[in-house]
C-alpha cells in the first residue's frame, strides 16, 4: 500500500496542505478513502454478506459514518433491500453522506 499511497509522512504532508487554508475533516476523510478501501477485506466482506438474512429488507446503523465510506463500500455486496441510518456528531462531513443507497 505505501508504494500507491505513500508513507504516512508523506500524508501528513499533504494534509498540511500549503499553510493557506486549514484541513478539514471531510477533506481527510475523502481523502483518506481510496486507502481505507484499499484494505478493506473481500473475504471476510463475502462472509459477512452470506451470513445475513435474505428474507427481509436489512436495515444498517452506522455509528461515527463520516462521510459514508461503508455505505458506499457496501451497498454494491448486501443482497435485496437495505436501509441505512448515517449517524454522525459532525454535521459538516454528514452533508456528504449518500443520502440514499
């Protein structure tokens, strides 16, 4: 992963951005992603899926969901219908959420 995506340092960096204008938590999350789904495991993805029911509509919480990375992650592997609930205690990175999946 650090020869695509770098050292951590070299993330801090860019975080730091150029002094001008102040990160911000979407912008690190967004940031952050490509990585975070990058390492996610299909595997245990696969496994989890196959476990849950199929009779019914799933119904997800999503505590701490930020800008929406799982929802978007696993909205393409959950079989039927599902619904989510976002939750998040920062409205600014909520507003980015999917606001249906």
């Amino acid at each position: 992963l650090a020869e695509r995506w770098g050292t951590v340092g070299e993330l801090r960096a860019e975080m730091a951005g150029d002094g001008e204008g102040q990160t911000t938590l979407a912008d690190w999350l967004t940031l952050r992603e490509p990585l975070d789904a990058a390492s996610r495991s299909v595997t245990l993805t696969r496994a989890v899926v196959e476990s849950l029911p199929r009779d019914r509509p799933l119904k997800i919480l999503d505590l701490g969901c930020g800008t929406g990375s799982n929802a978007r992650y696993l909205a393409n592997h959950l079989p039927g219908a599902h619904d989510w609930l976002l939750v998040d205690k920062d409205p600014s990175v909520l507003a980015l959420a999917p606001h249906a999946t």
